[in-house]
C-alpha cells in the first residue's frame, strides 16, 4: 500500500518550524511495510488544502494529514476534509463534557472556539487525545483512508502509536498475512561502524531486509521478511538475527524497540539497583532521561545539579582543594568527578552513584576544550570507575552523548548482577 | 510571487533524515518577501518527480528543488527538470577539470560517474558549490523560474546564500518592495485564549498580517507588512504593536523569537539574581532547560532531584514530620514544597529557590491525584509563596506544564528587580 503525508500549517511555510512530523510519520508507516510516496506541506488555507487532497486522493491509499486541528480560524483541516468527501460534521458531545470538566478544574472558564476541537466527521473513527484537545479521526472512503491527527508532536506522536497504529491494523488496508519483523535495539557503538560490521549482511539480503535506524546513542535494527508462511518467517528471522548477534551481540541492549533508559531502569528495578545521580555539565539531562520512564521512582532515588563550585562543595562535600587553587585539578578534572559520585554515594546510599562533570560549551571552562567530560561511576563493594571522554559536537549534543555514554557503561555493570 | 519547494530523496521518504533543507528554504525566502505555497518531497523516482514538477510548473513562479544531483544513477533531478522542459543537458568542462584537480591533490582517482556531478542544464546558469562537487543549476522558463541545489545541508546552505539570493535580485522576479515583520512572545496565557483577545484585530487586518504559533508554555505572534516604504513599515508595525500590547501586555516575555528559559535567564543575569531549584516530580526538567541555555551558570547555581522521601530529608532538610505518618501532609503537599524551596535557599543562598513536588502520572501517589503539582518560591527577604496547579496531559506533558508555570512566575517576580 502506498501512502502521502500531507501537513497543514503557514508556519511550516514560513520556516518557523520543521516538519518533524512526516519524518516521525514516515518511520512508523515504513516499520507497518507501509510505502510513503510523498510529503506536502500546504499553508492554512481552504482553496490550495482542496487542491493537495484532491491530487492526494488520486494516487493515494493512505492520506495522513497533521495541523490544522486546533481552535482557531485558521484551523480548517476537518472542514475541507469533509467537504471533499461531501460529509458532514458534528460536535462530539462526550468530548466537550470532558474539555469543559478539564477548564472547571482548572478554574479557568472555556472559551467557546475551543469547541471547534471536538469536531467529528461524519462517519469517521474518533481518536482520543491524551495530551491535548484535539480530537483525531480515521476514515475510509472509496477505499482511500483518511487520518487527521494534530500538529503538535506531544500530542501527535502519543496518538499515533496509541490509536492509528490499532486503526490501520483493524482498517483491513494492511497486508497482515505478509510482513514479519523483529527489532533489536543496540549502544555503544555508532550507525557507521555498525553498518560496517554488517554490511555483507545487509548486501547479500534477500528475503530478509535489514534496515538500521539511528537515533543518539541508540541504534534500531529492523528485520523484515515477507511471507505467509509463519514458520519461514520464524526461521529466517532466527537465522539473520543470529548472522547479526555474532557479530555485535555485546551491544545489544534489548530485542524491542524501547529507550536505553527503558532498558536501564526495566534492568536495575528486574535486579533491585538503586541509583543516583551527581551532575553538572548536563544540568539535569541524566536524572531528567531517567525520570522521564514512568516507574524510574523503584531505581532512582535522586540527584544533584551542582553546577556552581560551591554547590560541587556544599551539597557533595566536593574537598575546595580539588575545585580551586595554582595546582586544583579543577571541577572538570577525573578527580572530581570521583569525589562527585562518591559524596552522592555517601548521600543516597544507593547501589550506584553517578557523576559527570565537564565542559557542554560554547566557550571553554578552565581552559579546558569543548567536550572534554568525565565520568564516575561509584558502586557499593568496589572502587569507583572515572573516565574521560572528548565528544564532538554543539552544547545539546555534548550533553546528550554524556548521558548516552553513561548510561551505555551503568547497563552493562548493572548485567553483571545475577 | 509565489514559490515551492521540491526535496528529491527516497531517505526523507523513508524517515531517515527530517527535511531541514525546507525550514532554511522557506526562510529566506519569507525575507526576500516570497510566498511559499508548497513544500513536497518525492522519492528519486522518474515517474512520480515528474508528476510532481508538472503540477509545480501550474502553480508556481518559481520552484527550488533540493537533493538527486549527486553521482549515482538514483541522481535523477538535472535529467528530469530538463526533460520536462526539453532542453538538453552537457558537461561543464571547467567544473570537470576543477573535479580531476580535487582528486589528484587528495591522490584518489576520480571514479567516472563524478562527472554526472558537474551536469548543467541547456540555458542554466551553473551554480558553484564550494563545499561539494555536485553544480547548482537557475534557469527561467516560460516566465518560471527553477533552480536546483544539492540535498547536504552544508553545500545547499552556502550556495543558496552567495549564489541563488544573488541570482534571484538579477531575474528580475522579485517585488523588491520588501517584507517587514515584527515577533512577540507571550506566556502565561493560551493560545486560544490569547487569539480571544485579539480577535477584532486579527479579523480586521489589512496591510499588517497577525499570526500566532504556540509551543508548549509560550505563543509567538508575528506581524507582517508589505510595503517598499521603510518608515510606513515601521508605522504599520508600531501601531498594532501597540494595539495588541494594550490588552496582553502583561503577558509579554520578549520583543524576539527567544524562549521563556533564555528571557528569564537575560532578565535575571541583566538584574545579577541568581538561582537554585529542588525538584521531585519533574525529576531535573526544571534543571535541564534552563542549563540549556548556554550562559546559564551566571544565575543558576544548581539543584537538586529529590525523587525519594529519604533525599527530600537528606539533601533539603525537610522534617520527617511533614513527609511520613498518620497526620502528615505527605511528600506532594504544600507545606514540603515550601520546605524544600527554604531548605534549597539554605544550602544554595540565591536570590530564588524554587521547588516543585506533585504527582506526574500514570498512576496516582499518596493516593493523590495525577496533575496536583505543588510549586514553591522562596525569595531572599520576602515570605516564600506556595501555589497549587491542577494540571491536565501525560507525564510528559505534566512535568512540562510545570516547569513553564514556575518559569513564568519566577519571570514576572524578576521583573520587579529594578
């Protein structure tokens, strides 16, 4: 099944953001065996909306439209959508009860364009929004399927995985009998070194697709084969794993397609670790990841963002002398990276402390270079691990490599727990 | 005049990349004064490129088609676009020899199918790339004009500055009457409720657009203009300007397109007040966004991710009493967010502590429910104030929400600092 990706929004038009939309869109619909053929972008506006589904509608099966869901005038999405189709639409009554009761608690009273929100068309699948407004729809007509999701991707990504990916499967638009896949995920090791390792794998394959998809820190491996038979599908997918496993298996952190810091905390919380965490380059980012997983509340027990030298002091017990003098090894130094973790350990009293410390920039620190980061790793019953790293990259991804990296190194100390 | 903007790329297709090419695209053009109506992306595809470019070519005055000029046989944009205008294409002699020079200084041969690198267009003016070897190409035809940029961002991004801007002021296609705008960011209030009390104006508009584009905790509006007379502009601008802000203007955080993290950072390094933060619920968010601002360490000083009762004690020095028995208010209640916003004043002895302490879901804590955030902020001299939020969303949204609500108030409490 071929399928287009049509966002609506003058913003998109004017540059003021990207379309990270189509891209997330086109993962998902590429992991269903779904061909994406073309995105569009179109601006708010009814006439040249027309005209992109009208030509969407002749060489398409599956029509994703985001934008143009929300309150305002310029939110015409649903409108035009039911107008092409020559449909009405109507109020979903369940779902202003629940706005309104949402805007009471708030104490703040609803304003009447937010109505516009729950909006159905006629005949269409309603998808709930749980981190927003907006209600999604689905729909099929003539045998094209139509999905209208939001614009902002907070609530556009949840929805999608929520509620389209059980749609589509249910729509019987998805050759079901057909596409096998198995994710494996991997870290510790880049996308080009580990397309390297593989690639004579992924040249010579046949009936077996091999497709890497790397986010920071993380690389998805996707297998794919193509068959009705399900026992063929098993083997050879058994058979590629196993091609791949004995090349990169230490890297493998999961065989499902979660976060390193899922796998992390599903690891430490499966082993009863505890954790905590002493930061200051990263300001936060570690504890932040790892309290992001619901649940992280079993593992991690909490942490310091000591950013400031007297803070490094005063909440870590950080000894001045390390910090500040002619011969200090100074605060991005291996030493008080050590001390770091070691006065978290002392705090928190937990399995493993963590401790970071370096420089993010722009613009050194101590006459110390943009990405030069050290780590510690404390753990109860035995002697504190330091490391230094040299990352390349601007001030987010610097903070986004640490963390990787250090979560990389807990999850592989933590596997060694029976 | 109107423009789009055609990327050529099965990996854009696939998800493997997100199409920045468009977002810097758009924008300059948006400064030159150029409408985009359309952006699309298509696979390196023969057949569905030129479908694309025939209904491009009825729409548009000029069409910039990033990606596909590079070696492989997949490279298809130079053959189609001129087959579509049947012209002919020939090798530029001058960029092969350059080419045959490149490679002998490296000492690598020159694999052949470079050459299709340096292929121009019949009538084209050839565009040089100085950080790669595919030539740009800019052609009028029929009064359209088309112009073809490779797809790395970092050839496409130069050559459109030093030569397609260039070479759009001598085609004589631009209105040289030139785009005036103006942005202005607001927090503390929604987006619907904002374009509530603007709506006579927005509706009224005539030679000043106004348009609003919200992110999570912050909504930008921007005014446009159109006029080649620079004192009618700045006119134009100033007066709904100042219309608009005689009914938000409380809500104003920035005359720029700057977020609420760095205005609250700018105002409080401008007014020397310094910062520290405790937080439980939105376990190092607060910490996290504002540590990404670079500059940060001048006001913040650090924090800390009290996650566990035990930290809450250890760390922040709250009573036990508050925290466990019968007759405790518990960990998410105002009384310890207070006590945690004072006990970070203690250790960190800044001009703001703030703490946060609620529950982010799924599932509810203390038997309290998902959404009740308790936010605290102690100010050196002043009584510290404690509010409570009831807020809807996922975690993620929760913890957001959160965060924004104390910036903003930490914003509006800095302000009073002459």
């Amino acid at each position: 099944m071929n399928a287009e990706i049509i966002a609506v929004g003058t913003e998109l038009l004017l540059g003021e953001i990207v379309n990270t939309n189509a891209q997330f869109i086109s993962q998902q619909l590429a992991l269903l065996g779904i061909d994406v053929y073309f995105q569009t972008v179109v601006g708010d506006n009814p006439h040249r909306l027309r005209h992109v589904l009208e030509t969407a509608r002749t060489r398409s099966r599956l029509i994703i439209l985001t934008g143009g869901l929300g309150p305002t005038m310029d939110d015409i999405t649903k409108d035009i959508v039911a107008e092409l189709l020559g449909r009405r639409t109507f109020l979903d009554e369940a779902a202003v009860a629940k706005m309104e009761q949402m805007f009471s608690r708030r104490g703040t009273p609803m304003v009447e364009s937010n109505k516009r929100q729950a909006m159905v068309i006629e005949g269409a699948a309603i998808l709930p929004n749980e981190t927003g407004l907006a209600l999604g729809n689905a729909l099929l007509a003539d045998g094209t399927a139509f999905i209208l999701l939001p614009g902002p991707p907070r609530e556009m990504k949840p929805m999608f995985e929520q509620e389209v990916i059980p749609w589509l499967h249910g729509s019987g638009l998805l050759d079901e009998s057909v596409l096998h896949t198995r994710k494996l995920k991997f870290a510790g090791i880049g996308e080009s070194k580990l397309e390297d390792m593989l690639r004579d794998l992924i040249e010579a394959q046949e009936h077996t697709t091999i497709a890497t998809y790397a986010k920071e820190g993380e690389v998805l491996v996707r297998l794919a084969t193509k068959t009705a038979d399900e026992q063929q599908a098993v083997q050879r997918l058994a058979e590629t794993e196993s091609a791949i496993m004995s090349r990169i298996g230490e890297h493998l952190f999961a065989a499902e397609d979660i976060s390193l810091p899922e796998a992390l905390l599903e690891l430490m919380s499966e082993r009863k670790l505890t954790l905590s965490a002493a930061e200051s380059c990263t300001g936060g980012l570690f504890a932040e990841m790892i309290t992001s997983v619901p649940g992280s509340s079993d593992v991690f027990q909490g942490g310091a963002v000591t950013y400031s030298n007297e803070m490094k002091e005063r909440i870590l017990g950080v000894p001045h002398e390390l910090l500040e003098g002619e011969q200090a090894p100074g605060a991005v130094s291996a030493e008080t990276a050590k001390a770091m973790a070691e006065g978290m350990q002392d705090i928190a009293d937990t399995d493993f402390s963590i401790a970071i410390t370096g420089v993010a920039g722009p613009g050194h620190s101590e006459r110390k270079p943009v990405g030069l980061v050290y780590i510690a790793i404390a753990e109860k019953g035995r002697d504190t691990q330091v490391e230094e790293l040299r990352l390349a990259g601007d001030r987010s991804t610097i903070r986004l490599r640490t963390v990787n990296a250090v979560m990389y190194r807990l999850w592989t100390r933590a596997r060694q727990y029976g």
